[in-house]
C-alpha cells in the first residue's frame, strides 16, 4: 500500500495510518479549529483491500471523551471516564455513491491518488463541545490525567454493534481549538482608590495591558500608575499572571495557578508618584513540574503549551464544556496589607490561514521517525 505526504509551507507531515493491511486512515491536519459560530468538519480518506476485508465492512467514528484517571486504575470513583459524544459512519460498503457526495479540497486530491478502492469520511461537530484541554498531572503520575479528548477510529466488522478487537481498530487522536477571534475587545483598565484610616488623603492605583488578547509566546507588558497621597508607605509590588481552570463536566472545582509573577521590590512612599511598566511572559516551559496547570491538548509525541482561553457560544451549556480556561493579570500593593486589581485577558494562538496542501508521493521505506504503537495498533509517521 503506498503512503503519501502532505506538505505545507512549514510542515511536512504525513497523517496515515495502516492496520492488517485492511484499511489505512488519511487525514491532512490533526487540528480543528472552533471559530464560535461554526466548527472546521473532521474529514478524511479510507483506504480499503475488499480481499483482505473478507466481507467485513469498514466504519469510522468521531468520539469525544473526558477522562480522568488512567484504564488501568481501580474503577472505584478514582477512574472516571465519560464519552460525552460519538458519531459513527459506515464507510465500506458505501451508503451512497461516491460520486453524489461533495468533497473537500483534501479529499480531492486523496481520491485521485488513491484510486478506486478510497473512500471519503465526514464529520460536523455539534457546536455545544469542549476544546482539546487538560490538567498537568504531577512528574511522577505518568498515565493520570484529566483531560477531553478527541478521537478519530477505524475499524472492521460484521456490524457497527459488534465486539472490535484491537488488532481490528485504530485510533488517531486529534484536537479541537480554538484561535484568537478577528474581532478583539478593548485594552483591559482598571483602576482603585484605597482610602486608610488616620489618612488624610487616599491611595490610587491604575492598572492598564495594551490590548485584550495576547499570542502563546508573547511578553505581556503591565502599566503600573500609583499616586500615593496617603500616609501610607507601599512596600512591594507584586504582578502575577493568573491561569483559572474550571471543572465543571462533573464538579464545579476550580484551580487557580500563577503561572507567571513579577516580585518587583519597587516601593512608593508617602506623597510619591510611580508610573511603570512590568513585563511578564507566561511558559509552560515555566511550570512543567506543577500539577494541575492546564494545558492545550496535547497529541502523541508532540509538545503541547498553556491551554487557551476558552470561548463560549452564547446559550450553550458551560456544564457540557468540560474544562474551562480564563486567565487575568493580578496587581498587588503591599501597604500594611494588600491593594489589588484584577485585568482579565485572553491567551490564544494566533488565527493563521492554513497552507496550501501537496501531496507528494513516496515510499514507506523511505520514511524517518516511524513509531508503532503496538497496544492501539497505530503507525504514525513524523517529518521526512
């Protein structure tokens, strides 16, 4: 069975994946992105051999899942696993002429590589799920996880409803995300008048970010404007990046992490003024051995980085969301005490216009980076 590749600008990545030589899985991206208004379909190829089929049909489902916990713990309220959506397709034998049905650009191109044994698959997202996200397990819980997941399978049987071995099916995890709106909102400004016993005259601070949204990777720059007529002397200033990461598919819990600060040591006497600006960079490079960060999705081998804010559609329901993810820049005064402003902000990716997709054909094995994963059958392919 030939492979082939899909080439970008900045990518050369084949998403391909082969079992029993019954059927190969093409798809051209693993990332799906959630514009709010609409969600990007799920679509792609399958390969089939009729002959090794063995009168078998070939079906293909899309499954959301949120789990936490690792398949091989104890089933007593510490595993929790729940399929928040699936939808299944039978591709093989086709319902419906190939020819009747509209293609993508992707799938085009596949087909006429492929030939006359491919077949088209196609999803929608409902447009009530969850994005791609997950909680940062500690160093040593390797396998435990909190996290909604996306999954694209295959697999080969007499019915849809039949029992799949595993040998039988393979499964290709993809993301759903979301990118930073075209449309931003207005430069976050807050400001706070503090006024303190045996003082004439009060506190007032002004806090300020340049715009409301901010790209993975990007310095956030804090203005700072203090007008201290009080008799108060403020010792410290201290700015933190905060990450808020709600649970709310079975809890309301809630964790708050700072994932970025800014212990500055600056001080504003008694009748001074101050006006400053304070760079923070929030990492996850920064906070790999803290649990509970959450984190964007993360796929097979690759790297993954802070979760993004989330969006929400107006009228859906935040309890079928999963896990929720808000950040904000906190400003502290020590004055004797403590003086703060809250500035909500969103961290996202930038909306990139995807690539023109190439195929190129190749042979198997000419390829580098080649892993199999022997437990879910997946062959999986990494640049070449």
């Amino acid at each position: 069975m030939k492979a082939f590749s899909v080439l970008g600008s900045s990518s050369n990545i084949l998403y391909v994946v082969v079992f029993l030589n019954q059927v190969g899985v093409y798809m051209g991206k693993r990332d799906f992105v959630d514009h709010v208004d609409s969600v990007d379909p799920v679509d792609g190829v399958l390969l089939i051999d009729p002959e090794q089929l063995k009168g078998k049909k070939a079906y293909v489902t899309l499954s959301c899942t949120f789990r936490y916990g690792g398949d091989d713990m104890d089933v007593l309220g510490i595993a929790f696993r729940r399929e928040i959506y699936i939808s299944i397709r039978q591709i093989y034998p086709p319902l419906q002429d190939k020819e009747q049905g509209i293609l993508t650009k992707v799938q085009d191109k596949l087909l006429r590589k492929l030939g006359v044994n491919a077949y088209p698959f196609f999803f929608e997202f409902p447009d009530n799920l969850p994005c791609s996200v997950g909680l940062q397990p500690a160093p040593k819980d390797v396998g435990k996880h909190c996290a909604v997941e996306f999954e694209v399978k295959a697999f080969c049987a007499e019915s849809q409803d039949a029992k799949v071995r595993k040998r039988s099916s393979v499964r290709l995890m993809i993301r759903k995300v979301q990118y930073a709106p075209e449309n931003l909102g207005p430069a976050p400004c807050v400001e706070t008048t503090r006024d303190f016993l045996m003082s004439d005259k009060p506190l007032h601070m002004e806090a300020s970010l340049q715009k409301q949204t901010y790209y993975h990777g990007e310095p956030i720059k804090v203005r700072v404007k203090i007008s201290n007529d009080s008799n108060k002397n403020v010792r410290n200033i201290i700015i933190s990046v905060e990450q808020i990461a709600s649970v709310v598919l079975y809890s309301n819990d809630s964790y708050m992490k700072a994932v970025a600060t800014e212990d500055s040591g600056d001080s504003v006497d008694s009748g001074a003024k101050l006006d400053k600006v304070y760079t923070l960079l929030p990492l996850l490079a920064n906070n790999r051995e803290r649990l509970g960060i959450a984190l964007d999705g993360k796929l097979k081998h690759e790297d993954t980085n802070l979760a993004s804010s989330s969006i929400i559609k107006e009228g859906v329901l935040k309890e079928v969301l999963g896990i929720l993810v808000s950040y904000r820049i906190v400003v502290k005064l020590i004055v004797g005490g403590e003086v703060g402003v809250e500035l909500p902000f969103q961290l996202m990716h930038p909306n990139e216009l995807e690539d023109e997709v190439v195929f190129e054909e190749f042979k198997r094995t000419n390829l580098k980076g080649m892993a199999e994963d022997e437990d879910e059958g997946n062959v999986s392919t990494g640049e070449h």
